[in-house]
C-alpha cells in the first residue's frame, strides 16, 4: 500500500487509533552511591509525586548541561544504598523472563530495600507490593516489629507483638531491650505477666490430654479415667475437670538444644499429679507410684509428669486485648499508610 493510499483512507474518516501507552519518555542519569544508573523516567514518574516533581522543576537555558541527561552530570540520590535502588529497577522494569515466571529474583534482603526506597518515595502500590512479598518471606517476631517500625507497617506489628508474648517462656530482657528499646521490652513483659496466672498456678485448670510422659513428651491419658477420690468419671478432654490445689507449684526445666537457636528455649514443665484435684469433689483426682505411657511404653513416675503446652498456654485473649491497650495508636498511626 502506498503512502497516497494510506492518506487517501485518512481524508476518507478512516479511524485512526492513538498510541495509549508511551513506555519511554527519555532516560535519566541517577548516581547513588558510587554507581550511576541510567533508567527510563516513565515507572518513577507514574509511581512516585516526588520524581513527578523533581522532573518537573526549571530547566537550565539552552546549552548548558541539565541534571540528569548524562553520565557526566546525573542526578545525586544521596543517603541512599545502590543495592537497594538496582532492586527498585527490577521492581518498576521487570526483564521478559520476571514476567515469564510471574515472579521477580529478589532476596528477602533485596525486599526490604525495596521496601525502604518505595515508602520514602511515596511509591504506595510498590510497598505494598514489597509489604506482601515479605510476608509470604519467614519473618521472626522480632523482625516483624523491627521493620513494622522503620517503615510504618500496621499488620507486622500487631503480629510480632502477639507473637512475642504468646511465646513460652518470653525472650530474655536483654535481647527484647536490645531490639526493641526498654520501654517496649517492659511493656511486653508485663503483658505476658498479666495473661500468666489465670493459667499457670493454683486454680489452673486442665484436661488429662495435658498431662505428658516424662520421656516422648506425649499425651500419657488418652482415654477417660475415674477420679481416685470420688470415682466420678473425668473426661480426657475435659478442661475443666481438674485444677492444681492451693500451694501448688509447677516447675519449669530449660529443654536441652542441641544446635544454637535464636529465641526462647523450650520449657518442659513439670507436675505432680498429687497437686491435682477433682473439680467434683475437690479433692486429690490421682494416687501415688507410676504410670504406664501408652505411646512409649516407658514408666512415669507421679511426680514427674510433663504439661503439654503449646501457644495457648497463654491466655491470648488477654494478650492481644492488652496489645491493643498498650500500642493501639501506634498501630493506628501506621494503619493511615493504607488509606
């Protein structure tokens, strides 16, 4: 077809369709740190008010070398790291083969970067990007309230906090002052503190499917029994069936680890099933000599049965109902970063 043809259909009222996406308007020069990066200015300025307005700015009269056009005068991110602006490009200008596998080749450290450029900038759908790519990361309680911190994240904190005093036992004072400042690490403590005694501790209740073999730690009743004192049956899953007597007290032993782990060790606890009374009559629910684990085979002595504890040992509602008490606005505060 010719280009007279090609016209001629134009004058005609042929419909001529319009570009709708310019994925180029120019490069620009950006040195951060000791590399210079030349990029399109397209994804900062869809992205991001402040690159909108810093290319926006005057310009230079004619001749004169304008900030940003070459390598000899880019434009100086400075107080920034290059390794966390190279994974900002590969977020805003994915190659053929990110798109391919749907994902883009980043490490959780190369997120974090992105995530501390894209907050800076106001790149709001690219830290929520980076927010959610993190979190599908394995993030520590500790790491959750860390980065919720630095960069406004309402979800890591709410769920590092719940997650640090559901722990059993709490992490040390010193580490939880060291990472999180004191006052956080007394308030913490406190919290847990106060969801402890309606669980541990004279007028703790509990089912037999708690009580533990003293060798595989699992569950030594797993059928019902009848009290020692009364006859009356007691359910194996009955929560409320038992309760330590007044006076009572639970020892707890730091389980040996064999290989070093960050965080609280774990906490065998151990009972004596004399401390034990029947909700019915109030009185001892068991007798003295051993039992039998019917997992291992193995004799435990009355003494030494262990508590089978997991997460709910913690009173959570209690913990995540002081949580909201004790940093409510704080977690408020961050919220406003996703209206």
């Amino acid at each position: 077809m010719s280009t007279d043809s090609i016209a001629d259909e134009i004058t005609q009222g042929t419909q001529v369709r319009q570009v709708e996406y310019v994925l180029c308007d120019g490069t620009v020069f950006f040195r951060v740190e000791h590399t210079i990066f030349e990029v399109p200015r397209s994804r900062f300025t869809e992205h991001s008010e402040v690159f909108t307005d810093m290319f926006h700015m005057p310009q230079a009269e004619d001749g004169q070398d304008i900030e940003g056009r070459s390598t000899g005068r880019p434009i100086v991110l400075e107080g920034y790291r290059a390794a966390d602006f190279a994974a900002l490009i590969k977020v805003l200008y994915p190659t053929i083969d990110d798109m391919i596998e749907g994902a883009w080749k980043l490490t959780k450290e190369d997120w974090v970067g992105v995530l501390n450029l894209s907050k800076r900038w106001g790149m709001k759908k690219i830290r929520n990007l980076a927010i959610a790519k993190l979190s599908d990361t394995t993030l520590s309680p500790m790491e959750k309230v860390v980065l919720a911190r630095e960069y406004e994240v309402a979800k890591w904190l709410r769920e590092g906090l719940n997650e640090i005093v559901s722990e059993h036992p709490i992490r040390p004072p010193a580490e939880l002052k060291s990472q999180l400042g004191a006052d956080t690490a007394c308030t913490l403590m406190w919290i847990q503190n106060q969801a402890l005694p309606a669980q541990l501790g004279a007028g703790f209740i509990l089912s037999l499917g708690l009580l533990g073999c003293t060798s595989c730690q699992r569950a030594m009743f797993s059928n019902d029994r009848n009290c020692a004192s009364c006859t009356r049956t007691i359910s194996v899953n009955d929560r409320h069936a038992l309760y330590f007597a007044p006076g009572a007290s639970i020892t707890g032993i730091v389980r040996t680890q064999h290989t070093l782990v960050r965080g609280p060790a774990p906490t065998d606890f151990v009972i004596n099933l004399l401390d034990l009374m029947c909700r019915g009559c109030s009185n001892c629910a068991f007798t003295s000599g051993n039992y039998i684990c019917p997992s291992c085979a193995l004799s435990t002595g009355y003494q030494h049965f262990r508590l089978i504890t997991s997460n709910n040992t913690i009173d959570i509602g209690i913990s995540s109902q002081k949580i909201l008490e004790e940093f409510g606005d704080e977690i408020a505060r961050y919220e406003s970063w996703d209206q």
